[in-house]
C-alpha cells in the first residue's frame, strides 16, 4: 500500500500525491478516508419508524456503516477551472449514480442500485465502498484558488487503496486513496471562527497521542509564528488558536493544515462563518410583532422556520426589517429572496426521512438516495447567495446510518433528537424499551454520534418542546409537554457533547405538534425554562462556539457527570449533569445531590487563575483549588445542571458578566416575576 507523501513548496500547496494522470491546472496535495466512528453503547436506543408500518426491523449493519473521502486540490492556473465529475475505480459517477423513477416533490433519489451501468461496474463501486453522494466544495476552483471532492461512501471498502479521478473541463487529475493510513493519521475535529473572522479555533486528534504540530499552514502560507499551540499527553486532542492578521471573507474557502514531526498530516477544507451563539425558535404566533418580541423576551436570537408567511416573510418589509435588527432577531430562510440577510438558508428537513418516501428500492435501501439532489440544490443556493451558510436537518429514520450518511453535505449539520416523541413511543408501541429512556440520553447519543460524523463543522440541535396530538397521543395515554427538568437536562446534553447552536421545535400551539406557545400551564413553564436557558447559553456562548469536546481525567461523586469543553488553550467549560433522575409518562423526578466536588486534570497549556459558575441569573464565583495540575472544584447543591468555566483569563468572567448584564439581565428579572415579557 502507497501512503501519500505530502511537501510544501514556498507557499503554494503542490502535489506530491500518488497520481496517474494530472493537468496543468489542478493539482491534489492530500486524500484521506476516514471510517465512520462506532458508538455501541448507544445501541439500545435505535428503533426504527417504518418498521412499524413494514412489520420488520431495520438494522444496520454496523454501529459505523460507511466512510467519507476528502481530496484536497489546488488550481494552479491563471483561469478558473469547473468540476464537472467524478470517477471512482474509473467509473463516473454521474453514469454510476443512477436516478431514480419516483421522486420527493422535484427532488429525485440517486444510487448505484438503480444506474443503468453494467453489473460488472456496479460490483467495482460497491468495492469501492459504494458512492452515496459526492460534491465539490467549491464547484468552480479560482485561479491559485484551493478545493475539495467529498465522496460519501455508504460501507467499508473492500479494497486496500481506492482511485479517484477529478474531471475538470477539458482535463482531469487523478490520485489513489489508502484506506487504512487513518489509523495512524491526525484528523480536524473542530474547526471555528470567530464571530469578526479574525481568529481561528482549531482542534485537532491524534491517534498516536498529542504531540506538537511542526508546522501550521492556511490556504498554503506558513502560519505557525501566528499560532498558539496546546499539548498535553493527557488527552488526544491539540487546540491551536490562530490570530489573523486581517479578517477572512465571510463564507471563504479555506484550507488548514497542520504536519507533526513523524511526517504525519492533517488536512482540512472549510467555509469561515462565525456568529454568536444561535438560540433559535420554529414557529409563528398570532401576530408576528408580537411574537418576535416575546421571543426576543425569552432570549431567542433567531427565527428557523415553519410558520406563516406574515411571520416568515417579516424582514421582507423595510419597516419589518429594521424591527428586527432592533431586537438582534435574524431568521432562516427556505430559498433566496425569502428572507433579507439571513442567517441560513434551510436546505430541507429530514432528507433521511424522505427517503424512504422514494420506493424505486426495499425500504432498509433508501437511505441517502436524495444525497446527490440536495449536493445539486445546494450548488444553485450557493450560486444565487455565496455569502449565506446552508443548514441540513437530519431526522432520526436509519439511526444511526442516517446522520454519518449526511452531516458533511451542508455547512451547518443539523439534529432533531426529540426525547418527547421516543418516550411517547414507549409507551404506545414499545413498552418493553423503557428501560433506554429514563432519562434524555437520547439526546446525548445523536448529538455525540453527529458530532463525530461532522467534525470539524458546527452542529446544530433542534429540542422537541411540544405535546404530540395525534393517533400516539390516544387511548389509555395522552402525551404531555416536555417538562423543564427534561429540557434542561437535553440542553446540557447537547451542549457536553459539542453542539455549538440550539434551536426549539415548536412555537406554535396547533397540529399535530402543540407547541409552547399554549396557555397550558405545562406549556408555560416550559417557555419560562427555557427561556432562562437562553440567557444561560448566550452569556457561556462567546466561550461554547468556539470549544471543542475533549477527554481529560474527572472525577465526579456517584450519579453525577462530567463533561468537557476546550476553548482554544484559555478556558475549559464543565458541563455538570445529575444522573439521579427518572423520567416518565407523569413528568420528571430527580434527588438533588448534595455537596457535589468535582476534581479534573488541568491539561499543561491551562494556568488556571480563576473558576465560576454561569447561570440565567449571570455569573457566581465557585470555591476551587489546585495542586500541581489538579484542580478540586467546591459546587455545593446540584439540582439538575451546572456549567462552570475555568480559564487562564482573569478578566472572562467580567466580559461575559457584562454581557448578560447588557442582554440578558432585564429578561431573566421580568421571567422570574411573572412580568409580560412585552
């Protein structure tokens, strides 16, 4: 097997990859596969749907079904060159990928199952891994400009190196793919920006341990001298916080790239968005004005979707427009010219699920088929407004296939792990599964398996805060809203296991889905709650987006977790969780743990100086000490949650204090009081 050997020449990316043909223009300087990772101590919380309209099971193969292709490129021209196609073991997959007869509104379903191509050359793809989807990020490469082919393969391959061959306008280049280097490889976990897109927090895992990157490259150029490197042998992850000289181009391709000492490389390709953190809502109320400013009240920033079309179309108007930017409101729009400077563009909700709509093949063979018309939409969306990111909403149908099968389409993945329906479905289907849904480790699962799968993106997680009224909610049970216990726990849930945004669905108190918007009194204090969640979650959000999940030594008393965040080398979040919880068709009961002490070991490129807590009502001081690199943290009484921060930056905690004196101080007192949020 031949390993791609990497070299830099000044400070353009050549190639010094395995290649068997090449034009003058494009060159690819790294291919990399990466495996799905299995999780399968989250098995016993995958049931499927369909199978209950199909009388069978679905049942994946695998914990981890498939695998991601990157090929790095780089034009080296003087014009802009075009990707047209790709072929995989010299099959191309416009041929390979065959369209399907039925289709999802105009959307139609792509696969290797239904191509008109020989039996012979389905059999070399299916070798291959079997292509699901593939894109070219960006689709037309600038001159000296840089890109890369993602290909989605739905299984393992079965051969030890696989060939890719890019086809530009009137020439091609082509490289061979090992299949087994990643064992050994470094890989980008996280890779974010700040909200000004001047600096950049990366993170990187290593399989053989931390050690320091020798060199750090962006777009090509040598970047180290501007970089701030954390090492620890403790964990296996490297934080590198990059300090640009001037501000990147909102939604710009990127390329970063770090090599270590024993000639390993990571190599990564990304879009620079950055915002505060997203606190979003679904939805519409009676009168829009005054539902955005009930939710500006509750600490919403965002509108995301699903409502009517006065609310949805509200930036439209000028006067509408600049109401909004009054209460720091931006909205999600479904296609370009709904929405005046939106925040997203929403790429379609639960393509997952839809694919099972698509009946050309057996139902357990559905899944991805719509892959390759999402990658099409998402070209023309990116034409029609370059500088907006696009979000994908992944359902729960083929977990846990369905979200390895398509975080990385989008620029923004996205979940929705609702709790509320999988209890529900306990109780009216599946008694015997309760067991697995106690508590919200529902949640904890998908975002955790969606994170791994999107990695180095940012993840968005949509919570249920409705009661089902339909078919499951009659009979002997009657559904019932989540309650502010559940939500609390989910928030934190999704939050310990990398998501960077968090968004509620739904607002709005008709259908199927009654949301919280309701005069029930269920329903009121869930909206309470999780409006004290958001002034939570925006005043930490300056340190959560740009943090990534890491594992360090903590230890915790019985039936209290821990989890961990790193921002950068300057802070780590605690995300402090009671386990002591049951929840069940009549609400939420928990034991509140008493005299909660929680010790960690501080990785070596944290010189903590200062710990505390960050709460709706702002932030509070924690007692804590240390020797050596351990640090004793003293948090009392736990209810439900905690975040703590620990930093090296003695003057943190007053920038966030004063942030949420100036947002979110005025909220939180008049959603204590009872007081008419307008």
């Amino acid at each position: 097997m031949k390993l791609i050997n990497i070299f830099f020449l000044t400070s353009s990316l050549l190639l010094a990859a395995v290649t068997s043909a090449h034009c003058d223009e494009l060159k690819v300087f790294a291919a990399h596969y990466y495996p799905d990772t299995p999780f399968p101590e989250f098995r016993n919380l995958w049931h499927e749907g369909f199978a209950l309209a199909q009388g069978q099971e679905y049942t994946p193969d695998t914990d981890a079904a498939g695998g991601y292709i990157f090929v790095h490129l780089q034009n080296l021209g003087t014009a802009a060159v075009t990707i047209v196609d790709v072929t995989v073991e010299g099959i191309k997959l416009s041929e390979g990928l065959g369209r399907t007869n039925d289709a999802n509104g105009e959307l139609y379903g792509h696969s290797v199952a239904v191509s008109k191509i020989p039996d012979s050359a389905k059999q070399k793809l299916r070798d291959a891994g079997e292509p699901v989807w593939w894109k070219a990020e960006p689709r037309i490469v600038p001159p000296k400009g840089l890109g890369q082919i993602v290909i989605r393969l739905r299984r393992p391959p079965k051969i030890e190196t696989v060939k890719i061959q890019i086809l530009a306008q009137s020439s091609n280049v082509s490289c061979s793919v090992p299949m087994f280097a990643w064992k050994h490889n470094p890989r980008f976990s996280g890779v974010y920006f700040t909200p000004q897109l001047d600096t950049i927090y990366a993170y990187i895992t290593r399989p053989r341990g931390a050690v320091k990157p020798n060199r750090i490259f962006l777009d090509g150029k040598d970047i180290t001298a501007l970089s701030i490197i954390g090492v620890d042998p403790g964990t296996d992850t490297i934080p590198v916080v990059i300090r640009l000289p001037k501000q990147l181009d909102l939604m710009s391709y990127h390329c970063l790239r770090v090599t270590f000492p024993d000639a390993t490389t990571a190599t990564t390709g990304i879009r620079a968005w950055g915002h505060e953190l997203v606190y979003g809502i679904w939805g519409s109320g009676s009168d829009p004005y005054t539902a955005y400013k009930d939710w500006a009240a509750h600490n919403f920033n965002v509108r995301m979707g699903h409502g009517d079309k006065r609310t949805m179309e509200l930036s439209l108007d000028p006067s509408g427009f600049e109401f909004l930017k009054s209460l720091g409101f931006r909205n999600m729009a479904t296609w370009f010219g709904n929405a005046r400077n939106p925040i997203f563009y929403f790429l379609l909700d639960e393509p997952d699920a839809q694919d099972y709509g698509i009946d050309d093949l057996p139902p357990n063979e559905r899944l991805g088929l719509l892959g390759q018309a999402l990658v099409e939409k998402a070209d023309e969306l990116r034409r029609l407004d370059p500088k907006t990111p696009i979000l994908l909403n992944v359902d729960a149908t083929y977990k846990p296939e369905n979200w390895f099968t398509y975080h990385q389409l989008a620029d923004i993945p996205c979940i929705d792990p609702y709790y509320q329906g999988e209890l529900d479905m306990v109780y009216t289907k599946r008694p015997g599964r309760y067991q697995a849904f106690t508590k919200p480790t529902y949640v904890y699962a998908a975002t955790t398996i969606s994170q791994s799968a999107c990695q180095p993106k940012p993840l968005h997680v949509i919570l249920c805060s409705t009661r089902y009224n339909n078919e499951i909610s009659k009979g002997d049970y009657k559904g019932r809203y989540p309650t502010p216990e559940e939500k609390r726990l989910e928030v934190y849930y999704a939050i310990g296991a990398g998501a960077k945004g968090i968004s509620y669905w739904w607002f709005t108190a008709s259908g199927e889905c009654y949301g919280m918007g309701s005069d029930e009194p269920e329903a009121k204090a869930l909206y309470k709650e999780v409006g004290l969640l958001g002034a939570e979650l925006r005043t930490a959000g300056p340190v959560i987006t740009l943090s990534q999940p890491i594992k360090l030594d903590i230890k915790t008393p019985r039936l209290v977790s821990a989890r961990c965040l790193a921002r950068g080398t300057d802070a780590l979040v605690l995300v402090v969780t009671n386990d002591n919880v049951l929840c069940d068709r009549l609400g939420t009961v928990y034991k509140p743990a008493e005299k909660v002490n929680v010790t960690l070991q501080a990785p070596t490129w944290l010189d903590v100086v200062d710990a505390f807590e960050i709460r709706f009502d702002g932030t509070r001081g924690v007692t804590w000490k240390r020797q050596g690199r351990s640090v004793e943290l003293e948090l009392g009484t736990l209810q439900l949650t905690k975040l703590v921060i620990l930093t090296s930056d003695r003057h943190l905690r007053q920038a966030l204090q004063a942030l949420y004196d100036k947002k979110f101080a005025a909220h939180v007192q008049a959603l204590k009081s009872g007081a008419s949020a307008n």
